[in-house]
C-alpha cells in the first residue's frame, strides 16, 4: 500500500495506519479505488 500512495517505507505508511500523520485526500482517493470503496465507506464508517 505504501508503494501505491508513493510513500517510501511501510513505516511511513504504518504511522499513518496509527493516526500519527495524516492520510492526504489523494492517498485516501487512491486507497479508496484500489479496493472498490468509497472514501467514505473505507475511512469514515
């Protein structure tokens, strides 16, 4: 997932996982894409 979102490391990504750094709207969109979810359904239920 992080390799999607163009992060460099897991650790980046995970740290975003744990709520310490933010998911961008891009991230989100193309999170949400992937797996044929709304960005809504996928962070926000």
């Amino acid at each position: 997932m992080a390799d999607l979102i163009g992060l460099k490391n897991r650790r980046q990504y995970e740290l975003k996982e744990k709520g310490q750094f933010p998911f961008q709207d891009y991230e989100m969109a193309i999170i949400a894409n992937k797996f044929g979810m709304s960005e809504t359904d996928l962070f926000f239920s």
